[in-house]
C-alpha cells in the first residue's frame, strides 16, 4: 500500500491486516516503485496524491516494469476526474476516498483472485466490480 496521510495508512494497515493479508507500507510514490520491485506484491493500493513521485507517476513506472505487469493497481483517490486518470496511467481500478471498506474489500478480493492478464495491455476493462 502506498499512502503518504499517516492516519489513513494506519487505518487501512489495520483493517487489512484483520482480514489476513500481509501489509507493505510505501509512504511516496518513489518508495512505492523500490517496494513493488523488491516485494512483488499480489495488488498494489495506490494513493493519486503523494510527495517524492505521485500515485500516477508510479503506476506508469510499475506497468513498464515486466516483471509487475500482471500485478493489480487500485487507485485511491478523491481527486476530482480521479477515476480516468487512474485508468489511464495504468491502474485497474479506483476507489474514492472516503473509503467505503466494503467495496475496498470487495474489489482487493476480485483482484486478488483475477490478476491481471499482462497480455491485456490494462486496466479499463469491463467485468470488475
């Protein structure tokens, strides 16, 4: 998860630890990229709006990566025109801030089970929730 706004991190951290899945913290978009190369994560939880290097910046660094291709980028965000941005810089899906946490777990579970087809060429597809 890259989220720069401490309480949030540690909100989401909390929450998704409690559901059972293992939390990588990135508090910048730079962090982020050095963290998913060294991790490999199954999903990446994005934030647009962060210091060093932005959500957006990182994402289309990580979807020229091949190796991080097929790993799922959920944008957070409560940027206006959030959304598209998100999509086209490279990431799967969105979720606007305030987050509701049922739908932030509904979509982390799809994609967890449904990676991305690196062959795809990525995220605006229809059949996400």
């Amino acid at each position: 998860m890259a989220e720069d706004h401490t309480d949030s991190r540690d909100a989401l951290q909390a929450l998704l630890e409690a559901h059972g899945y293992v939390v990588t913290i990135a508090v910048d978009g730079r962090e982020a990229i050095e963290r998913a190369q060294s991790v490999r994560p199954d999903l990446i939880l994005m934030d647009i709006m962060m210091p060093v290097v932005d959500g957006l910046s990182a994402t289309r660094e990580l979807r020229g990566k091949s190796e991080l291709d097929a790993t799922p980028i959920i944008a957070l965000t409560a940027m206006e025109g959030g959304r598209e941005r998100a999509l086209e810089a490279g990431c799967d899906d969105h979720i606007t801030k305030p987050i509701d946490v049922s739908s932030l777990f509904q979509k982390v579970r799809w994609w967890v089970e449904h990676r991305r087809v690196a062959s795809s060429g990525g995220g605006a597809g229809g059949g996400r929730p």
